[in-house]
C-alpha cells in the first residue's frame, strides 16, 4: 500500500515510518508547519521549529522517501489556537491535542493523502485499531505508560478506518531499539513532554500572554465555598480544577482549587474531599462503539494521566451525556475529555461541562 507517515522529527514517528518500510509498504512523509510563536515574541515551539523541521527532512533522507513540509498554521490556529485561549478565558482547562488530532492530524492529513494517493495515513501515537467485519475498533497501546487513546477520542469511524498505527504493540524500549538498529538519526532523541506550541522552557501562561494579553483579568479574590475572602490571585486563567499548588494562601491548612468563576474573577478553594464529584456532563460526545446505547456500563477517564473509574454512561441521543461514577472521582475539570472504555476498548468520548 501507498500511505502517508506524518513525520514530526522525534524517533516515535521516524520508527512507524521504517516499519512500514520494512512490512513492504510504500512510504510518503509529511511535517506540518503548525505554529510558529516566535513572532509574538516566544520562543520556537516544540514541534515546529527549525530543527525539528530538520530532523524529519534527515529521518526521509535515511529512508530514501519523498517527503513534504506543509504550512498549516492559518488551519492550526483556527482549530487549536483559539479555542485554547477561548477555553482558558471561559474558565476552563483546554485540551488541545485532541482537538488537534481530531480536525488536523486526522482530518485534513487524509484529504492530504487522498491527493497524494495513499490509502492510508500512519502516525507514531502508542494506540493500536483492530479491524472487524462491522468497524475498526480503537484500543488502548499495549505500553500502559505511554497510552495515547484518550487524546484520539474524537477520531470518527470512517476515519480510524484509513488510520495505522504501527507502534501500537510496542514499548517504548523497543521502539528506541528498532530506530538504532536501523540508523534513524534521532533513535536517541529526547521526547518532548509538553504541548507542541508551548515554547522549550515556557509555559501555558505565556501563550495566553501573548495570544491575548488585552483580554486576561486582572487580579481577584481567592474564596471558600461560602465566598469569604482568604486571598488574592493574578488571574483565574492560572488555576485548574484540584490544584493545590501555587494557590499563594497564608498557612499550612491544604487547599484545592474546587471552581473557577470567570463572570466574579473568583477562584473557590476547599478542602480535598470539596474537590470529588460523582457526576458528569458531557458535550460533542463521539460514540465509537458499533451501537449507541441509551445506557452501558464503562471505565472512564477524565483526564490523560488518570485511571479510568467504573461508570454508568447515559447518551441522550442529542450529543450529550451524563456519567455517574460508582465511587467520586478527584477534581474533574471542564474543558477536559470524559473517555469512555470498555476494557482497553475505547468506546466513545466528550468534553466536560460540568460536574457535581
């Protein structure tokens, strides 16, 4: 087969690209030109800088593949950018890889492969899509550590159905291993740990700095659940739910960021168990399963470094849910993914709206 690697630069996405070399495919790379911040004064983000653009250009070299770099920052910050600002000024805690994946990765790179001719398009993510008589099922990467499922919830059947994922059995050792035995240049490459467009040594505040300065709040009120003041902050945009560091409290009493308050420019902090809610509701829910059930029994994950809990999902039939955890979950925070499974099935997924 003909198919698309998209080819970031880091040794996760050059292996997946030699193993469908070495399994007889033919390979086409592509590296998208996402975001370039350096211009609002930022540093070279992380997955798009110069030397990153480099290392894929050398990973096709070595393999001896066509290879295409693509400007997609107009599409980036349309799909990415501004709802990651907009969600932070909302209140909320943005997750923007999913929606990443969701509309560029796996949207717009399969229009791209249709006109490159590829039937397929393969990324390095550590999932694996077993496919059946009906429709590609997605499960979770056989490297519990390195799971990237959760983030690849908005993915749509028709989708996963042109999508690979060679790494999906693998460790990440093993990975590593394949790269250097076959001479890819970055083997040994360090892996990025955050957002791609968060610069090297920045953070999430940065961004917002510059992406919308007029617009960030000023200083508020830190306040417990019967609104007296215990405090000041600079801005509810710096605090998530269940945070507890950072708060700036007089005291040793532990506090926990349990809501968010845009319209008061209020943060409400509280004890630990102030922060546990039992349910959930969800938007833009994206069913995968084979059917969509009224309501089925599951494990859902609310944030991607957390362990699915046991749940009972109701879809109302109009892109909406509500999920009912059979113990209280920590701290889940709106703007965030509700990922549902079955097993290491993945089952569906939405955005969380609120919680109680």
């Amino acid at each position: 087969m003909r198919v698309l690697v998209a080819i970031s630069g880091g040794v996760d996405s050059a292996a997946a690209a030699a193993l469908l070399m070495r399994e007889g495919h033919e390979v086409v790379g592509v590296t998208l030109q996402l975001a370039d911040l350096s211009r609002e004064g930022l540093g070279a983000s992380r997955c798009c800088s110069t030397a990153d653009i480099g290392m894929a250009r050398e990973v096709a070299d070595r393999l001896g593949i066509q290879h295409y770099i693509i400007d997609m920052e107009m599409s980036f910050e349309k799909a990415v950018l501004r709802p990651f600002v907009e969600s932070y000024l909302s209140g909320e805690t943005p997750l923007p890889c999913a929606h990443c994946n969701s509309s560029l990765k796996f949207g717009e790179l399969l229009t791209i492969a249709t006109q490159l001719g590829a039937e397929f398009l393969a990324t390095g993510h550590y999932a694996r899509i077993e496919r059946g008589a009906d429709r590609p099922v997605l499960l979770r990467g056989r490297d519990v550590a390195r799971d990237q499922s959760y983030f690849l919830f908005g993915l749509r059947p028709e989708q996963l159905g042109r999508v690979l994922f060679p790494l999906g059995g693998m460790r990440k050792d093993e990975v590593r291993a394949f790269a250097r035995s076959v001479g890819l240049p970055n083997a040994d490459r360090r892996d990025s740990q955050e957002v791609c467009f968060v610069p090297a040594g920045g953070s999430y505040m940065d961004v917002l700095q510059k992406l919308a300065a007029d617009r960030l709040p000023g200083p508020g009120d830190v306040v417990d659940r019967s609104g007296n003041v215990l405090g000041r902050h600079a801005g509810f945009q710096r605090f998530t739910i269940g945070q507890r560091r950072g708060i700036g409290l007089p005291g040793t009493r532990r506090f926990y960021v349990i809501e968010v308050r845009p319209q008061e420019n209020r943060v409400v902090v509280g004890r630990r168990d102030d922060a546990l809610r039992g349910r959930l509701r969800i938007r833009d829910v994206n069913w995968l399963a084979a059917a969509e059930p009224g309501t089925v029994d599951a494990q859902v994950q609310i944030r991607s470094r957390h362990s699915a809990q046991p749940a009972v999902v109701t879809l109302d039939g109009g892109g909406g849910a509500d999920v009912e955890f059979v113990e209280p979950v920590m701290a889940p925070a709106p703007g965030q993914a509700a990922v549902c499974y079955d097993g290491d099935r993945l089952l569906g997924g939405g955005w969380i709206v609120s919680a109680d």
